[in-house]
C-alpha cells in the first residue's frame, strides 16, 4: 500500500561521510545557462546537432528534423544569423512546476503529491523509525545553496555492510524532471511492506544493497529549472572518455562532485537514472567520440541492449513507443550526442552498467496522473534490478592471509574494468551467455587469468586467490645453437622464478623484423627465394598439354572451385578444392574477385588466399591461358601463363605448386621489365589474421626465380607452457627447424609470456647459425624394369629430409646437368619414372639426399 506524503516536518541529522578524490586537471568549461530559454529547432540533417552544440545549445530531445534546445538568448540569435529556422516554445516542465509551486508554497503541503526537497527528508525518518533494520537514510553532501542530497540503503540487515550485489537508483538529476523521484519513493515503500511477502521483492532485500538518490538536483527542483543554482547541467558535467577524460571533481558542480564521491565509495554493479521529457530506455554510449550522432556500441553491446530491452518490456507504453521502434529503446549517441553524461561515466570509472531512462513524455505532469506513471514503471523498476545477479561472481582474496583484496577485474580485454570491494573482496560481473577470458590483478601480486562460462539466466562463481607475484629471468639470455640447413635442432634453455609467488608461463615463437627479400620471417610460415645460395631450384613445371584449361570471359572472374586431387594442409585446415581468381591469386574459399592488391595479412583481402602475382590482370585476352594440374597424389600446379596487366604494359608468365607436405612453390618464368612494382605475394589464412607478404607494390622478381613457403616455425618451445614454483628454476627445450631459412647466423625470437606484473612478456633471442651440413648419401639405390617405365627404389636416409631424383643420359653424366624429375624433394623411398614408348631407351638415374 503506497504510504501517505506528510505534512509535517522531522528533524534531520545529517552523517557526513565523504569520499575524497585525489585528482587535479580542470574539467572542460561550460555556461551558466541560468537564462536560457527553450527553443524548437528546424534541422536539415542530424548533422546539424554538431552545430547546435558547437554554439552553445543545449539539447533536450530530438524526433525527427525537430531538436528542442535550451539557448541563451545570444546563441539563439547567433543560430538564427546561421540559417537556421527556430522559435521560442514554451518550457511547459518549467512552467507548470512553477505554478504548482505558487499556488502550494504557502501550505502545508507544498507542490500537492509531489514531495520537496524537505518532505523526502521527513519520510526517510520515518521509514527509518519504523524499519531500523531494513532501511537507513544519510546525506553525501550539500547543494548549491546548501539543501542535502539524501540517500537512501535498503536491504535485510541495512546497518551492515554485507557481501551483496550494490545497485542504485537516481532521479531528478534535472530539477524540472520530476517523475523518477516519486516513483522512487514508491519503490523503496514497495520493498518495505512487501519484504518477508513477495518473493522477488524478498529476494532484492536480501541479497541486494539497494541505494536510491530520488532527489539530486534539489536546488533546480526547488526554482523549477533544468540546472542548478549555478546554471550548469547535471548531466552534462560528469568527466567523459572523449571530451573530459580527466576524472576529477575538481571544477565540477558541487552536486556531481557529491555523487562522484559516493559512487567512487560504493561497489555499484547495476544502476539507472530517471528522467523526463521523452519515454524511452536509452543505453551508452551517449558520447561515441565521432561528432556525429551515429549508433557507435560499447563493446558490451548485446549487455546494454538487453537490459535496455528487460526495462522497456514491463513499461507498456515505452515498449510500444512508436518513436523509437520496435521496442522503445535507443542507444544514446544514435538518439542525439551528448558529453559529460552520468551513465558514460559510470561505465568507464566506475566498473557500473548504467541506463538513463526516460519515463514521461510530460517532464512535469498533473499529480493526478503519477498513480499511472507509477504502474507503468513499477515491474520495469523491480526486474531491471533483477538482472544483475546475473554473470560472474565471487571474492578476492590473499592466498596466504585469506583477506580480501580491491582487485581489477578485466573481461575480454575490455578496458572499463570492474573491481571487487576492498571490505569483503566480492565482485559481481554482469554477463550475457557465453565463454568469457577474466582477469584479475592487484598492485603487488601476480595476476591471474581464467575462462569462464555463463548460462542463461545463471551465474557463475569463481572465487580467486592472489599471491605475492613472482619475478622472471632467463638463461642464457640469449639462446645460441647450430643446425644445418633445412634441419632439426634443440636448445636448452632455463626459466628462473625469483620470486614469492607460483610462475605460470607460455612461450611462443615470437615475429621479427627483417630486412632484404628472400629472409625468414617469425611465426607460423616462412620463406626463400632462389636467389639464396641455399634457396629453393627453380625449375619450371610445364603443364601447357596435361593442364586443365580455364577460360576466363572478362578480366575480374574467380572460377572454381577445382579439385586439388588430395588433401592440402593450410593453417590448420584440410582442403580439397580450390579458386582461380583471374587477378593472379588463387583461394580454398573466397570467392571475391578483388583486383586492387593490398598488404597482407588483411581481413579486407581474399581469405585463405595465395597470391603469386596479385594485380588487375587481364586473363581473358588472347594469347592468355590459364591451366592447372594435378597428379592426384601430392603436387598441385596452376600456371598463368602470358597474361597481361589491364593497362597492358605487363605481360607475365607465373606458377603455383602445392605440395601434399603443405610447402608451397611460386615459379616466376618470364616477367618482362614493366609494371614490376605493382602487386602482392604472399598468402594469409582464413581470417586474414596471420600470414605474410613477401612484396607490396615494390621491384622485387625476376624471371626465372622462385620462392618457396615453408609452413613451421623456425623455433618450437617444448613444452609450451608451465609452471615454476617460487625461488626455483626448471629447464626446457627449444626446437629448431631451419628449412627455408639461409645459410648464415640469423635472430629469432622466443616470446615468453607469464603472471610477472613487472615483466609479462620477455623476448628472448634465439641465435641460429645455419650451417651447409650435407646429409648422407643415398648407396642403394635399385631399379626395377616396368615395361618402357622406371621403378626407383631405396632405403631411408637417417639424416635426410627429402629425395631428388635425376635422369641422365648417359653413365658419366653429372646429375645437375641432368633432367630434374622431382620439382621438390620428396619424402618417399620410391619413384616411378613414366617414360612413352617413343622416348624410351638407356637411361640413367640419381637421387641425391637433401635436408
């Protein structure tokens, strides 16, 4: 049952507690707006708030081409001078608070069922006199003109500070918008009289702290205006991420400075603020940092726009509001932008996930009518609240001691952090469904990452310990061996845990800079070229009679997919068909015709895409053919094969190989000397996260040159991970493969990640001096006779990784003159030479070793 307004006065004692604030930049300016007046202004665009703004408007509501500003005098005639179409309206929130203050301010029942300033005060101390367990008022501080802001906590045993979810309630934050404040008041004698009653109303006492501010603005709601005694928008002069990223109190309304102090003091995980004037729920951001009014989401977007959605569903009117369709919400900066605004605030400083709720059309309605106001808004207030029990929860504490800890609490590497109370050490993260990456840390101890899953309508707990953090080191610091070329290696190396905590670590081959084409590059994939003296053979595959034909109609075409014969592997992906773009690329899934090249890797570029010559090529011209082959064993070819450029100043014959091992081989064979300058090799995975380029728009190939692509790391950590405990140390191995890697000393980098808070990642070189180191020799080697063909065959050699196999024609015939029958080296121990009838005869055969 709603409780009677009173009309008599209670003493008030005041209990100052104030959060100081150590900060120190002065907040961006703003006007007095004392003397402004309210103004409807004609727009062309939406970009015509940017203007409104720039010169001193101060916007109120937008629907449609209509903006309703608040203007000085001067501003007004200054946005007139600029074109634009405006006139002065009537402020009728203004206006009927005022009269409603002229004809009650002499009774005893100032402003009728509204409550002033006074009056909230009064029923705070009765409430508290007849709940003394369950509810407890306070002051955070004065108002201009020295009214207490008062705040309320509600909860089951309210003069304890227990572990509980922390939400609040704020209202009249515009001293004309006064309909949140009554509902307020309404709501805390709901959860009064229903506790120990209603289930959910139970529930939100005793699990919850419930603070509720229904009144913040009482000098403007005292004078029936928008701002302050000083003239400044309450919701306009919080810090702000894009405009006043400083966040101090200094400089700011004392009122916001008050509620700053609070917050800061307080643990808040859901909160909301009431308005007037419009009736929609409205999420961040309310700055998007682009000038524009443009919809630019938080990184919790699908969060915000949730709850936005759980507030409006229980709110009839807003949720079949036809001016913000299809369910009465909007996301602010898309509505109109504005800085300096609470809910921002609360999100980037304050770990709090805040929405600024619009509940009346009317700012300032009959008292008649907030019966109705209250019904439509009394179940959104209750299930909003609700939600933020859901998500992640638990404590943070000492490992040794088991006392709590103000820890930072990061989700997904999002940067607005939420923290756990320094008294209990509990934290309530609000979360969707889903897998989440959570971090914790503290100043003074090793910090800790876990993965964690959320169900509907659930929440998880994860409680975690802190320990003193360790302290990292390496030796050698540097790691040195000697492998030969395209060989196996080892290094030892070991990790030093110097400190009181457990070390976690991981390690990865970590990326290098390089200079000069034909070098190794770190991670994943590396290359070579034939200029090298340990380089990869070019020797030309030529498919132009066993080839497929492809036959492209116009210059930008991807034809596919084809078959690629067996099973290619490709960043952790088997394949099986392939795409020719005629732009010079090919890709196992796009199917993009893109001819502007580009750097590589790129999320804009063709995905799972080789590029041997990406230009704007012609292939559909004469003269061109295009082919691919396949033995459907373990070599794949795709030649291009006098195709031009579009402008036609380059004529290029170029090749792909792919090999069942996962190598890949680009063949130059004649160029030309035109257009050398103008295209992408090199080749990037799925998601056009990793990869490489070899060139971009530089002079690099020459005909009869080939690179190949080995796809390994030069260096493998061994393990990849683990744990050393506290003043101790472990040793590990590292792996070393130096196939496509040149002869020579080379750097590379072992990337060592770990919970040190001083030092979280160390590179550490790795020195490989690779070395010419021939494997042993092939000795028996047997043919066998298969009628006009050759069957080779021949043990394995220990210390190869691959074969070679020549024919000559004759018996003193050194083999590299002779005819190269493997492009690369195989791995097999056998080979079948397909010779016809026609050219069949003496031959003579060698297979050579190679690692």
């Amino acid at each position: 049952m709603y409780f009677e307004k009173l009309t008599h006065w209670a003493l008030f004692l005041a209990l100052a507690f104030v959060v100081s604030t150590a900060f120190g930049q002065q907040p961006v300016a703003r006007k007095n707006m004392l003397n402004s007046g309210l103004a409807e202004v004609q727009m062309t665009s939406k970009l015509d708030l940017q203007t409104i703004d720039r010169m001193g408007g101060n916007i109120d509501w937008v629907q449609g081409n209509v903006a309703r500003v608040y203007l000085l005098p001067e501003d007004f005639e200054q946005l007139r001078a600029s074109g634009f179409s405006l006139q002065w309206i009537p402020d009728e929130g203004k206006l009927s608070l005022q009269d409603l203050w002229e004809k009650t301010r002499h009774t005893r029942d100032p402003l009728d069922a509204y409550h002033t300033n006074d009056e909230i005060r009064t029923q705070f101390a009765l409430w508290q006199a007849a709940y003394p367990t369950l509810f407890k008022y306070d002051s955070i501080g004065m108002s201009v003109l020295g009214r207490p802001l008062l705040v309320a906590k509600l909860s089951d045993y309210v003069t304890t500070d227990e572990p509980e979810i922390e939400v609040k309630y704020v209202a009249n934050m515009h001293g004309d918008e006064t309909v949140g404040k009554e509902n307020c008041l309404r709501f805390i004698d709901t959860l009064l009289t229903g506790y120990g009653i209603d289930p959910e109303l139970t529930e939100l006492m005793t699990d919850y702290e419930m603070w509720f501010l229904p009144l913040m603005n009482p000098d403007g709601n005292y004078s029936s205006s928008r701002y302050n005694a000083n003239g400044y928008d309450l919701n306009r002069t919080f810090p702000d991420r894009c405009d006043d990223s400083v966040n101090t109190t200094t400089g700011r309304p004392i009122e916001v400075a008050n509620v700053m102090n609070w917050t800061a003091s307080r643990n808040f995980v859901l909160s909301a603020n009431f308005h007037g004037g419009a009736l929609v729920a409205n999420y961040p951001w309310d700055n998007n940092c682009t000038g524009g009014d443009v919809y630019a989401p938080t990184q919790e977007d699908c969060l915000f726009v949730y709850i936005a959605r759980r507030y409006s569903y229980y709110n009839t009117p807003m949720w079949n509001n036809s001016a913000f369709p299809p369910c009465g919400i909007t996301h602010g900066a898309d509505w109109y932008e504005l800085s300096g605004g609470m809910q921002d605030w609360d999100y980037v400083w304050m770990g709090d996930r805040e929405l600024t709720l619009e509940i009346s059309n009317t700012k300032n309605p009959a008292a008649s009518q907030l019966e109705q106001f209250w019904r439509d808004n009394r179940q959104s207030m209750r299930y909003y609240l609700l939600e933020a029990k859901y998500g992640v929860r638990g404590t943070v504490t000492d490992v040794v001691s088991g006392l709590p800890l103000r820890a930072s609490i990061s989700v997904n590497s999002i940067p607005y952090l939420t923290f756990s109370s320094a008294l209990h050490g509990e934290y309530y993260r609000m979360l969707r469904p889903g897998t989440y990456s959570i971090s914790f840390s503290v100043p003074g101890y090793g910090s800790q990452t876990h993965s964690v899953t959320v169900a509907p309508n659930s929440y998880t707990t994860l409680n975690v310990q802190l320990g003193l953090p360790p302290d990292i080191a390496v030796s050698p610091d540097t790691i040195r061996t000697t492998v030969g070329r395209c060989s196996n290696g080892s290094a030892s190396y070991t990790i030093i845990n110097n400190g009181a905590g457990p070390l976690t670590w991981s390690a990865v081959e970590g990326y290098t800079n390089y200079s000069g084409y034909g070098s190794a590059v770190g991670g994943d994939w590396r290359f070579i070229d034939s200029d090298q003296s340990d380089g990869p053979v070019y020797a030309w595959k030529d498919i132009s009679s066993a080839g497929t034909l492809v036959s492209f109609s116009s210059d930008d075409q991807t034809l596919g997919p084809y078959s690629v014969g067996f099973s290619f592997p490709y960043f952790g992906q088997a394949h099986t068909t392939f795409r020719i773009c005629g732009n010079g690329w090919i890709s196992f899934t796009s199917t993009s015709t893109a001819y502007e090249n580009g750097m590589l890797p790129s999320s804009g570029a063709p995905l799972n895409m080789l590029a041997a010559w990406w230009d704007d090529l012609s292939p559909q011209r004469s003269g061109t053919q295009v082919r691919y082959w396949s033995n459907n064993s373990d070599t794949l070819v795709v030649t291009f094969s006098n195709v031009q450029s579009y402008s036609g100043s380059g004529l290029y014959t170029f090749q792909f190989i792919l090999l069942s091992s996962g190598k890949i081989v680009y063949q130059y064979n004649s160029m030309g000397t035109l257009r050398l300058n103008s295209s992408t090799i090199g080749l990037q995975n799925a998601a056009g996260t990793k990869g490489m380029a070899v060139i971009n728009n530089q002079t690099y190939i020459h005909d009869a040159m080939a690179i190949e692509f080995c796809p390994h790391s030069m260096i493998t950590p061994a393990p990849l991970a683990g744990t050393v405990a506290p003043m101790s140390s472990q040793s590990y191995a590292v792996s070393v493969n130096t196939c496509c890697v040149p002869l020579g000393t080379i750097a590379g980098i072992l990337a060592i990640s770990s919970n040190d808070p001083d030092s979280p990642t160390l590179h550490v070189p790795v020195v490989i001096t690779v070395v010419d180191a021939p494997p042993d020799p092939v000795t028996d080697l047997t043919i066998y006779s298969e009628g006009t063909n050759a069957l080779l065959k021949w043990n394995p050699v220990p210390t190869a990784s691959g074969y070679l196999v020549y024919r000559m024609s004759g018996a003193e015939q050194d083999y590299s003159t002779g005819e190269l029958l493997t492009l690369v080296p195989i791995t097999a121990t056998s080979y079948t030479d397909t010779v016809t009838a026609a050219a069949a005869g003496v031959r003579f055969y060698q297979v050579v070793s190679v690692r």
